[in-house]
C-alpha cells in the first residue's frame, strides 16, 4: 500500500483525480495531517465516512514505532525508530536558541564506507522513500509536541545516492499549506558525489549545501573517504564553484578534527589555499569517537589553533558545538549496537 506521506501537495491532488476524488479534498487530507497533526483517515471530520473508509484502503498512513530514545543532559533526543516496511534508522532533535533541528536519515545503513564513521558500519540495505522521511519529522513531532523547524539531512546515508526521493521528501516539507519548513532552513549535506551537485545546483532551491571535506588534500581524502577515489577534490572544487556560480549561495564546509590525521595546522593552510576565491565557511567538527575506528579526538588546544589559523588566513569557520556527547550521539553508534545484539 502506498504512503500518504510519500506525496507533495501536488501529487495527492492527482493521485485523489485518479481515483474520481475532488482536488480540494486532497488539500483537505494534506492539511489534517501536516497543520493538524492527524494521521488517522477515520478522525478526519470533513470528509465522508466513505471516503475515509476509501483513504483507509488505499493508502497507509502508519507513522515509526520507537524502539529506543535517549535524552541528553542538553536536551538532545536520539530515537531509533522501526520502519513500518521493517528495518532500524536513527534520528536525532537538537534544540538550539533559534528551534529545533532534526537529524533526518536518508538510506538505510549507507555505501560510502568513510573510514571514521559508525553508518558505514552497516551496508545500505536500500533507500528510504521520502515517505519515510517524512515519518521521521512526524513521529518526533507527536512524540514531543513540538514543531520542527530545522531539518538537516546528516543523519545516516548519502542522500545524493538517493537524490529524487530526498529531493521530493524536501518539496513535500517545503509546503506552504504543509509543515511549511523554510528552504533556508534546511541543509543537505553530501560526501561529494560531484554529478548530483551539479545538478543540485539546477534545481533552484534555497536548501543549504553541506560538503564533506574532512581533509586539505587527496592523500589524506583518499585515507577517510573512499568517494574521493572516484571524484577527487579538484573536481569537487569545480563542482562546488560551479554550484555557487550558479546560485549564489554560500556552501558550507565540514571538517571533522581527527588526532594526528588532518589536525596540524600546515593542514589549516592547506585547506585555505584550496578553499581561496570560493565563498564557503567551514564548519569544523569536533570528532565523536567510534569505538570500531580508531580514531580519536584532536584536543581543545589543537582545535583551537586549527581554528585560528583558518581566521588568521580570512576564511570564515566556525567550531560545532556538540550536541548529546552523553548519550550515542555518533551517526550510526545507536543502531549499530542495536542490531548487533543477539
Ligand atoms: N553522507 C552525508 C551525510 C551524512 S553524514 C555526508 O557525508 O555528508 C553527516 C556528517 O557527519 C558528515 O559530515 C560526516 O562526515 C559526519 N560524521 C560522521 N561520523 C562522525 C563522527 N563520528 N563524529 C563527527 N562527525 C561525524
């Protein structure tokens, strides 16, 4: 049975055609359950009793069921979540002054095989549908009864290996007759699959670009990110170049801070050389250390100096701060040990 969450404003209107049904009584249905949190087709009042027994028949509209939550002392919640299609995925809400962000997932398990990341731990098994996306923000919505306002797509997966059902997932929260989340706040962040930025860039939207660099040159990019192979950073740098000409925005820039790997500040030099003429930040990421990995944190001082050498060479950079350390805050730790049980 198909998802009700699966469809933009748009294609519920056709979808409800198809089946000899009025269009405003998709915007009806759309509206029960993105401005009233109502998923149950037989609680929706103004529609007849036959055609919410018709809804009920064709579509699904089964929201996550929580297997396990952790809040942390910060106010961050990790959920791990069964799909109804089966299968584990983990999503995180962040509190910050401004609202609440949500840490959506993408794929189920993921491809990418970076080197110092807990998803990869897990192959992906498939793509999520952008219905389950969706789920995800409706599910920590009734769970908590707050409004998302911020949604990044950083949680596990690549979602430019799964671009058209993220892609539709993002219209479908962009609604303005929906759960109405601004393209401004919202982030998709890629490894750098330079194809799809190039077509991301075509498509026009105000959702904010996140790359992950992790490195100021190919050898050390080799080492962490296997992508890198296929698509090094001279063809990621045009492709970033490429998106900002194009758009005019501002790309954002990871670096995870690994000890002794990418931490030196020669590299902070390296990566301001790479990065001079583009109009990008960097958004430098303290490490949460996975056990499997064997990697480890740089120190405050190290980071610190990273940092300032960054300022000092005028590229702007900010340090993340660190939501949830306490609890299994790492991208993939609370599945990973999940499944791992017997
Ligand atoms: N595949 C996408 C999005 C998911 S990962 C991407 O690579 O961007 C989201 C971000 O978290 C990436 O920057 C990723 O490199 C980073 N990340 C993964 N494991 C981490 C860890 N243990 N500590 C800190 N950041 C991590």
């Amino acid at each position: 049975m198909n998802s009700i969450y699966a469809m933009t404003n748009k294609q519920m209107q056709d979808a409800f055609l198809e089946m000899g049904e009025k269009k405003y009584r998709a915007n009806q249905v759309f509206e029960w359950i993105y401005t009233k949190n109502v998923y149950d087709f037989h609680q929706m009042t103004n529609l007849s009793k036959d055609l919410q027994k018709k809804l009920s028949e064709t579509f699904s509209s089964e929201l996550l069921t929580i297997k396990e939550k952790q809040v942390s002392k910060d106010g961050t919640i990790k959920y791990l979540f069964e799909l109804p299609a089966g299968g584990l995925i983990e999503t995180v809400l962040m509190i910050h002054p401004y609202g609440t962000s949500l840490c959506v997932t993408s794929q189920l398990g993921c491809n990418m095989g970076c080197a110092f990341c807990a998803s990869g731990l897990l192959k992906k098994q498939r793509n999520l549908t952008s219905a389950e996306m969706v789920m995800q923000i409706l599910s920590v919505q009734q769970d908590t009864g707050q409004r998302i306002s911020h949604v990044v797509v950083m949680g596990t997966g690549e979602p430019f290996d799964n671009y058209d059902e993220v892609l539709n997932f993002i219209y479908t929260i962009n609604e303005p007759k929906g759960l109405a989340i601004g393209a401004r706040h919202m982030t998709v962040s890629t490894c750098g699959i330079v194809p799809r930025i190039y077509d991301y860039a075509k498509e026009g939207l105000q959702v904010n670009l996140a790359i992950s660099l992790h490195a100021p040159n190919d050898e050390i990019r080799n080492e962490l990110m296997p992508i890198n192979k296929t698509y090094n950073m001279d063809m990621l740098r045009q492709a970033i170049k490429d998106y900002i000409d194009q758009t005019n925005r501002r790309v954002t820039l990871e670096y995870i801070l690994l000890k002794d790997v990418n931490d030196d500040v020669k590299y902070a030099r390296q990566l301001a050389h790479y990065l001079r003429g583009l109009n990008v930040y960097v958004n430098l990421i303290p490490y949460n250390a996975v056990n499997e990995k064997g990697y480890a944190k740089s120190s405050d001082e190290t980071i610190q100096a990273f940092k300032d050498e960054l300022l000092r060479l005028r590229i702007n950079c900010t340090l993340r701060k660190e939501h949830g350390s306490d609890i299994d805050g790492a991208c993939g730790q609370l599945r990973a040990k999940q499944e791992r049980r017997p």
